[in-house]
C-alpha cells in the first residue's frame, strides 16, 4: 500500500471533519463596520461567532447532513459544496495555521494503522 494517491481517505477525514468539526464554536470576528441582516442589526465593534457545528449540519447547506458520506468531497462533487459551508479550522486568512499538518498527521496514523493491522467488525457491537 502506497501513501500517493490516498484521494479517498482525504475524502473519508474531510467528511468525518464535517460531522465532528474539532471545534464547534471557531470562527470569530469582529464587525468592522454596522450590518444589517434581515430584521437584526450587527453594529460595528461587535464580536460575531459562526456555529461550525449548526454550519456542517444545516440541511440548507448539505443533503442528508447527519448522513457521513465522503463521496460529498469527491473530485466530481466538491464543486457543488456551497462557500463557507466547510470551515472545521476556520476560514479566510485567519484560519487555523495547522491545518495542513493536522490533515497530514490524520492521514499518516490512518494509513500506517491500515497498514499494520487487520480490521474486522464485531457481532457483539453495534456499529455506529
């Protein structure tokens, strides 16, 4: 087993990333200048947090959002993921500097676990 070319267990980590985002209240800024959203008024100054957690399961922004389904990263269907509906290390320039290495770190362990042992599933647990 080779470690290029490991598309979809890119797509298997993105989605569980998706499900159980490492933080579920991440992304906060500050309003810099007043906006109006709707009947809501966001004055400037104010601190504004987006919920990762509500984001990645909000059936406006994913079919069956409580469903893990890598195939929703895939090369033909990453296109159709809305902008900023994916954001488990944050967005824009600010987003979370480790992320790449986090990815690398999840892909490795999962590749050499692969690699080194045998998976079987038990009768006895109820798979989740």
């Amino acid at each position: 087993m080779s470690f290029t070319g490991l598309q979809y267990l890119g797509q298997v980590i993105k989605e569980s990333l998706r499900i159980y985002p490492p933080a579920t209240l991440f992304t906060s800024r500050i309003c810099n200048m007043d906006y109006q959203v709707g009947s809501i008024t966001i004055h400037k100054g104010t601190a504004v947090v987006l919920p990762v957690w509500d984001n990645h399961h909000d059936p406006d922004l994913w079919s069956n959002p409580c469903k893990f389904d890598p195939d929703r990263f895939s090369p033909a269907n990453k296109a159709s993921v809305k902008r900023m509906a994916y954001m488990p290390f944050g967005l824009g320039k600010r987003n979370c500097i480790g992320n790449r290495f986090a990815i690398s770190e999840v892909k490795i362990a999962i590749f050499r676990l692969l690699k080194e042992f045998k998976f079987e599933t038990c009768e006895k647990q109820k798979i989740l």
